[in-house]
C-alpha cells in the first residue's frame, strides 16, 4: 500500500444478504469442483502483490547475523538520481542504537553496505551481539550524507553468554490478566459447525477395495489445460514460475546466492572496540544522525511508449481480440518473473507491466532504470486510434511518442541495468512468463498464439504463457473500437 | 522441600483441511495423530485420574489443532479413515493367521484400533477437547495453549501487529473452545525475542517457557540456573528447558526411544507388502505410504530388522521410566539445601513424539508418572500453575532471545529455503492493519466484516511456522509451498474486494468453508 488514505465505505451487501445482517441466506452446498476452481484461481491470479509498498526491513538469524530485505519502487530511484549530479552508491546504512555506545560527538556510530537491487535481501554479518540497530536503505552521496528512501525497523541482536549482571532482586508472581469470550458465533450461522454443513457431501472411501484407482478428481476448467490436483501443477499448465514438475520455492526467493557482507565501511567505531559487558549508560540512549529523506510519494515510473518494430512480426507473444471496446479493458497486466544464472550464482527479477485504461503504460523493472539505460521498451501498436492522446510522462532519457525505440535483448538490459548482473556477461539463460488477465465481453473471442483464450461468465480472462529466448518483447493486447481487427 | 518436575507436551499441527477433495494426503496427520497419540494419552492420563494422580503434565493444545479436533467435517473424515484403517487391521489378521508372530502384531493393532474408535465415536462423540479439558478441571493436567496458527514470532516482530493478533487469537480461541483461560502458552518453537512478555502478558497468558539458553543467558544472571523460573519485569514467569531430560527423550543417540527393542518406525506394511494388496489402503491407490502397522523393532545400526516383541519393549520401558526418575531425584538433590524457591525441572516434548514416533513412548509416560509417586518426600511431578502458587517469589530477569530450533535461534526459519515467505507476510501484515482502520466501523455479521475476518484468518494461515520448518527440511515441500502461496492470495484477494466494495459472497462464503477456523475473530487485533 502507498499510504494513501482511502474513501471509507461499506459493502452493502448482494441482494440475499443485506449489509448488516447476521443471518445470510443459506447457499447451496458447495461441490467440490466449485472450491477446487476457486481456490486454483484465486491463487493463480492474486498471489503476487504487484505494489508492495517501499520498506526495508531487518530480522535477526543469531547473535552474529542478520537479515535484511527491502523494496523501494523504481520512481523514487529515478527522482533521487534526477536531483543528484554526484557520484553515488545505494547503502545500507546501520546505526548502533545501543544504550551507551554513542561516538565522540553523541551521534549514534553508523556503518554503511552497498547494496544493489531495488527489490532484493541480503544476510549481513555483524562483529558484536547484544546490539541494538536500526537501518535506512538510500544514496549515499559523495560526502557521505545520505538521501534515505525507507528506514528499517529497530532490532536487538541476541545475548550470546551469560551476562555479568549479577543482581537478585525478587518479586511475586501476580497471574494472568482475566480474559473474556470474543465474538458471536455461538449463536450464529457461521459458526464452523454451520460451514461443514456447506462442504460437499464426501463419497468416503468404500468403494476403494473395490477398484481404487476409480475415483476420480473432476477437472476444473481453465484455458490452457485440464487441472489435476492443486498441489501438483499439471505439465501443460506452466507451473507457477518455472517447467520443472516439482516448483521449488528457492526458484523465487530474493537474491539467492548473494554474498553475506563481511565487510562494511565503518564511519565511526569506537563502539567496537568495547566488550558485551562494559560498564554501559543506560541513559544515555544515542541519537539517530539525521538523514535527507526522499520526499516524493511513492508511486510507478512511467516508461515512455514506444512501437517495437518486431512487435509487428507475427513471432511476437501477441494477443488478438475481436471487438473489444477499451473500456472493457480496465486493465492488462503482464508479469513475469525471470530466473536467471550467472556463474553458478542465480539471481532474480521481476517483470511488471500495466496497461492502464487511459492507455498510459507503466511499467517497473529491478533491471532498467532511467539513467541507467532505459533498455525496456514497452509496445502498443502504432495504429492505435488513441496513441497520439495519451498522457505521456516522460523519463529522463525516453523518447518522444511515437517514435521507435530499437529492442534491445534482455541480457543487455540486465548487463547494463542497475542490477549490474555483469558487464562482460553474455551468459544469460532466461525464462520469461506472462500472464494476461483482463476483461472482455462475454461474447467475444480471444486468441494467443492462434490458441482460443476462455473468457468466463463475468467476461475475464487469464492465461499464461511461456516465452521463447529471445529479444524480450512486452507484446500488449490491442483493442479497437467495434472492429474485429486481429493484432499481430 | 521437595523438587518439583513439570513435564509438557506440546500437541500441535498445522491447520490441514481439504473439503474441494475426497481425500487428501496430509490430513492424514491429524488422523495418525489421534489414534496413535492423542487419544492414547487421553485414555492413560483417565486411568490415571481413576487411581487419583494430580498435576501429572502440562498439555500445550494449539489453536490450529483445538479448532481441527472441533471441526465437524474432519471428524467425519476421521470417523472414514478409522473404518479404512480398521478393515486393513481385519485384513492383516487373516493375512497373518499363519504366522504366530505377526499375528500378534496384528492382533495388537486391531486392538488398539478397536479401542481409538470406542473412545472418540462411542464414549466422547468427537470431543476430545471436552475429555482434556475435564482432565484439567480434574487437576490430572494443566492446558494451556499457544499462537494461533503457531507463527514464529520472532520473526514476525517486525510487525508487532502480527504478533499481538497471533497470541490475543490464540488466547481468545482456547477461550472460547474450552471455557477455560490458559494460564501459560507455548511460545510456537520456543522462539523468545526480549519485550515480547509485554504481549504474552496483554493476551491474558501468566507464564510462557523458553529454551535453556533463553534462562542461562538472561539479565542479570540466573542465581538458580535452570532449576527455577524467572520473573520477566512485567511479573509474567517464565520456564526454562532442562537440556538433560530433554536429550534423554529427543537425543538420536542416548535417548531412550532410539532402543533396539523398540518398534521400528519406518518399516511399514504400506511399503512391505504388494500392491495388489495394499493399494486399497494407501494414497490414491499407488502412491505407498505409513498405515501405522509396523511389524519389526529397530533391531540395531545397519542391521537386518527382527520382529517386534511388545514383551521385550515393555521391560524397557520400565526401565527407562526407572532411569528418568532416578535421574531427575539426583538433579533435585543438587537443590536440596533450598529453603525458599524449589528445585525445578522442566521438560518440554512434542506431544506427537509420543505414540506416533516413539510407538511406547506413551506407555512410558505411564510408568514415570507412577514412578514418581514413590518419591513424594523428594520429588514430585507439577504444572507450572502449581509451582508457581507455591513458590510464587521469583527472581526478576530478563530472558535471552532464543529457540529450541538447529543453532538455538532463528536460523531454522529464516535462512536461504524459506527467507522468500518474510516480505509476503511483514507485507500482507501492514495491510491488514489497513484494512481493519479502513472498515473499523463494519458490523459483525455483515459481508464487510465477514470479509475481514477472512482476511485475517488468510494471513494468520499463511504465518503458521510449519511452512517455513517444512520449506527448510524438505519435507512436504511442496504443500508448504502451495499452503503459502494460497493464504497470501487469498489475502490480497479479499483485500482487492473491500477496497473495491465487490465482495461476491458465494466466494467468501466457500473460503471460509475452506478456511473454517477462528470462527470468532477479532479484527481488532490486527490494528
């Protein structure tokens, strides 16, 4: 979430159950079919959060290291590096926060780590336990000051010995606070009781000695193919983000196989020198340096549109349509997470592409980043009867609409992007997904790579599909008005 | 002034419900569970309230294993799985007829089977909780509980929000389920991080139990060591792990259940015997897997397994009991010159160990707690609750943040397997405390508020520590995987349609079919 404030409201409710009502109109039962389809969908569609909001965020492992993973939006990156003529580098600064340990001048003593990655986690090894530390992930400038985006949370890092303190001082144990029952459902209709009467009648197990291999587990229907069990994606759906039979949740961790920092640049360190148990003021809690924080809200950089020549090719991931009005079409997302591999150590990005219903496209991208070789072109067909209309916020480096901007490969962008996969690497193995979700008219047709898409009652649509090597090519859908154009 | 031994079991699983398929592997769990633990002790602990024990053990019941014993539909699956499980016992003792030593064994099964069955369909009607919790009232045991979907909360600290809704609906379900207030609760994996006693004690618990270094490490320093509870300045109390009585228990090489005559675990007719045969008993008719009947002891490192003989692992048993008890008397008589606090050990155990790993660990439970009533002048077996009515001055410390996981800390649910689940779920917390000041004027009973709810229940679903432990080991990877993504989605699902005023409540209704736990929860302790 941005932090923006929302317009309270209310749902009042379907027809069967008004808004306040604690009785709702008892549905049929549900079929076992209907829960598998649900819950398949809701998972396939709403797992990713495509705006996490900006934060840094620390955990202890042990008394000798720590965890940190953060996330900071890539329009803030932007705005930082637009104001900043100097020379840079993205660090995590730590403060020891310990009672006590303030430096010569009362400040709290601070360490940086550069760090790399708009969206990433590292683990971080630290000298001493028993330190308490709070952290900001931002620009660190030539004179060292620092033009923060987020700042951490406080952590305490574990005692790892007993402690010198010998004190022993007694007292009574009092008991527990009384507590009281919460909540109605003893006397509601949704009490669990009531749920399981919901649930779909269960055939049991008595036919098993019979034929066990018999039962069998209908297919809930979704484009591309049949559904065997939740738990196992069927091979000819794309599993969530990787080919292999069994998805292995290290695939999608963030920064797997970075370094644990050893090292940091120490800005002011008498505090390291001192033992666990030095004579400490607990008084004397140190105070916080102050840092420049990044004050534009958090939002989405807006990439310049731009028509990719190959987008025109039939080879493209593209997607025809058949009398789509673009009201209709709220929004097309296309997202995709690459894993990819780089001497042995795997690395991870994601790909976030949005079609906004005002035709403007935004986009977001660990990899590319204006100034830094704005390499990820995003296409909408040029003869878009709307294009020459739409709100265009320009990057640093973007081109004016609508003229071609050159596909650039993917292993360029990531080899001269921020994240600094390498410069001299041209290794890359790259695994592209898109998933496509939408709105369309219930009547209508869709097609992807000549495939028909299914559009369900509601008039949605989603699919996935799996891209070839190749340039990478954010093929968006095409509509037009009351036509039944097919774009290639 | 005699020792006092509090020893707890910590019953707990994950919640594991799948009413969109007829059968679904990991319900098992709770299924082996019951007959093989659970209602084993329930029924050794009652024979032991008929010949007049008190205060025998402390019994941690999670709220996700709590709301499952009340689920009525997993009752109905459970009452499927023991008819399976009790024809393949049929079965086993016509297969076995010709072979005295197996159809014992068999024969034993049955028994116990038989016994299961009478007990939870003929005597209690399902109410396992109703019988535990008689047992309580009874003084034969002390429950107590623990978090909501048991999320590890040092890890979850980052935002305190998640830690206060998993301790206030932990307490608040226990509450609700058993009529009773838990004076203590298990801290999920014993994870301990220093200020968190200001929310157990918020949550309405008295006491909470850390691992033996969380004591050892405090501040200042523990004047009793390990053999006396410490008072957090807030004056919540808490207990220490005694590593010598636990390693007896848990220890792969000096622990008692790892003894040659003891049943083998692993050697199981659903990987033994054809499939021609077993296939009606075992998952979708050819994946092979444990039906608890196990014919052979441990036997030895690398050796080839002879059969089980109940007669030879009772002696041991025995003996075992005799050696745990001995034990714990020397340790209190370290202590014995005390004249104010008392010598106490505390020995905290998964509840499942016993019965369903350890095949007669509940039977040796039995014999110490009998053990024990012979040394009433030194020792005697206690709950917290009692020792801390008499012996209610304690010493004022700080305890050390600590686990009982590999390494003693965090490690074991934060590291390179599992580290992708913490932004999803620091995340999803934040936003729920959106959510909750957004709609905070939504009636109970409404689609707003029911949404809510839901929402809240998806993430403290998605927060259970079992996912992250599983990820980590391996084990049921897979489904730990699936469990998390689904929660997560199922959040950010229910978050889009109350921001979005679209909530279609035939797809709430199902999700709460599925997720059909926490029944009263309180959106306010998200906030």
């Amino acid at each position: 979430m941005s932090g923006k404030k929302q317009k309270k409201h209310r749902a009042t409710g379907s027809a069967s159950s008004p808004a306040g009502t604690a009785m709702p109109v008892d549905p049929a039962a549900f079929s076992q079919k209907e829960l598998r389809k649900l819950s398949f969908e809701i998972s396939s569609r709403w797992f990713n959060n495509e705006q996490p909001a900006p934060r840094l965020t620390l955990s202890v492992v042990n008394p000798w290291r720590i965890h940190a993973f953060w996330h900071i939006n890539p329009d803030m990156m932007a705005q930082a590096l637009k104001t900043s003529d100097t020379p840079h580098a993205l660090v995590i600064r730590f403060t020891d926060l310990t009672p006590g340990q303030s430096g010569k001048t009362g400040q709290a003593t601070s360490f940086d780590i550069e760090v790399d990655g708009l969206n990433n986690n590292w683990y971080i090894d630290l000298w001493q336990p028993g330190r308490r530390y709070v952290a900001e992930l931002g620009l660190r400038r030539a004179d060292s000051t620092l033009r923060r985006f987020v700042r951490s949370n406080e952590i305490l890092v574990p005692r790892a010995e007993p402690s010198t303190a010998l004190e022993f001082n007694l007292a009574q144990y009092k008991g527990a606070k009384p507590i009281s029952r919460t909540g109605t459902s003893a006397n509601s209709s949704y009490s669990v009781a009531h749920l399981a009467r919901l649930l779909p009648s269960f055939g049991g197990f008595p036919d098993v000695l019979s034929d066990p291999t018999s039962q069998t587990i209908e297919e809930p229907e979704f484009p591309g193919a049949p559904l065997k069990r939740v738990q196992n994606w069927d091979a000819e759906i794309e599993p969530p983000f990787e080919d292999d039979a069994t998805p292995s949740p290290e695939r999608y961790r963030y920064g797997k196989d970075f370094p644990v920092i050893q090292f940091a640049t120490i800005n002011e360190s008498p505090a390291y020198a001192t033992g666990n148990d030095s004579p400490i003021d607990f008084e004397a809690v140190p105070e916080l340096p102050e840092t420049d924080p990044l004050t534009i809200a958090p939002g989405n950089l807006t990439f310049e549109p731009a028509v990719v020549p190959e987008f025109l090719s039939p080879r493209a991931a593209s997607v025809s349509g058949t009398g789509h009005k673009p009201e209709n079409f709220p929004q097309i997302n296309i997202d995709a997470l690459d894993t990819f591999h780089r001497e042995g150590k795997q690395l991870k990005a994601s790909l976030g592409i949005v079609l906004n219903n005002d035709w403007s496209a935004t986009a977001s991208f660990p990899g590319a980043l204006p100034g830094h070789g704005n390499k990820l072109a995003i296409n909408v067909p040029a003869n878009s009867p709307t294009a020459s209309n739409r709100p265009m916020k320009a990057s640093p480096q973007a081109q004016a609409w609508p003229a071609p901007k050159p596909v650039i490969a993917l292993e360029e962008t990531m080899a001269e992007s921020f994240f600094s996969a390498g410069a001299d690497n041209r290794d890359l193995n790259l695994s592209v997904r898109l998933e496509l979700t939408g709105t369309a008219g219930p009547d209508k047709a869709l097609t992807l790579f000549g495939e028909p898409v299914e559009i369900d009652e509601q008039g949605q649509f989603y699919v996935r599909v799996k891209l070839d090597k190749g340039p990478l090519l954010a093929a968006l859908l095409r509509a037009q008005h009351g036509t039944n154009l097919e774009a290639d | 002034m005699p020792g006092y031994h509090c020893i707890v079991l910590h019953a707990h699983l994950p919640y594991i419900r799948h009413p969109e398929y007829d059968s679904f592997f990991e319900e098992n769990w709770l299924f082996e569970a019951l007959t093989e633990s659970y209602i084993p002790l329930l029924n050794m602990l009652r024979r032991k309230q008929q010949d007049g024990y008190r205060h025998c053990l402390t019994l941690s019941l999670s709220p996700t294993l709590l709301s499952m014993l009340e689920d009525p539909f997993l009752r109905k699956r459970f009452r499927k799985h023991l008819d399976k499980m009790q024809l393949l016992a049929e079965q086993e003792v016509k297969r076995t007829r010709d072979e005295p030593r197996f159809l014992n064994l068999a024969r034993m099964y049955q028994q116990q089977l038989q016994t299961v069955s009478d007990t939870f369909f003929n005597e209690l009607d399902g109410d396992v909780v109703g019988a535990f919790t008689e047992l309580h009232k009874a003084n034969v045991i002390e429950l107590i509980t623990s978090a909501a979907t048991h999320g590890f909360l040092p890890l979850l600290k980052a935002e305190p929000a998640s830690v206060r809704a998993q301790l206030k609906t932990g307490a608040q379900t226990f509450y609700n389920i058993t009529v009773l207030q838990a004076q203590g609760v298990w801290l999920p994996e014993c994870g301990y991080y220093e200020g968190l006693e200001a929310v157990v004690e918020d949550a309405g618990f008295g006491y909470f139990f850390v691992d033996s270094h969380g004591i050892l490490n405090s501040k200042p320093r523990p004047y009793y060591g390990l053999s006396a509870p410490l008072l957090c300045p807030n004056g919540v109390a808490v207990f220490g792990r005694d590593p010598g009585s636990s390693r007896q228990v848990w220890s792969r090489d000096e622990g008692y259940p790892g003894d040659f005559h003891y049943r083998d675990f692993y050697r199981d007719i659903g990987f033994d015997l054809e499939m021609d045969y077993i296939s009606p008993f075992i998952l979708d008719g050819r994946t092979r897997i444990h039906t608890g009947f196990k014919y052979y002891r441990i036997t030895g490192h690398d050796a080839e397994k002879e059969v089980y003989v109940p007669e030879r692992a009772r002696e041991r048993i025995n003996k075992h009991a005799d050696d745990f008890v001995k034990r714990a008397l020397a340790q209190h008589a370290q202590h014995e010159s005390r004249d104010t606090t008392a010598s106490l050990i505390t020995s905290p155990y998964d509840a499942e160990l016993f019965g369903h790993w350890w095949f007669e660990g509940t039977d040796w439970l039995e014999a110490v707690i009998e053990r024990y009533s012979a040394y009433t002048d030194s020792a005697l077996l206690s709950t917290p609750s009692v020792y801390l009515a008499q012996n209610s001055m304690l010493q004022v410390a700080e305890p050390s943040a600590s686990s009982w996981g590999d390494g003693g800390y965090n490690a074991f649910w934060l590291n390179e397997g599992n580290d992708w689940i913490y932004p999803h779920l620091h995340d999803t917390s934040k936003r729920m405390q959106a959510l909750v000041e957004l709609f905070h004027d939504a009636e109970p009973g409404a689609l707003t508020y029911r949404a809510l709810q839901q929402a809240g229940r998806s993430q403290l679903l998605a927060q259970a520590s079992d996912w992250a432990f599983f990820l980590k080991t391996g084990t049921a990877q897979e489904y730990a995987y699936n469990r998390t993504r689904d929660h997560l989605a199922r959040f950010n699902y229910l978050e889009n349609v109350l921001r979005n005023n679209t909530i279609d409540e035939r797809r709430l209704q199902a999700l709460e079919a599925m997720d059909a736990i926490f029944p009263d929860l309180v959106p306010e302790y998200f906030s």
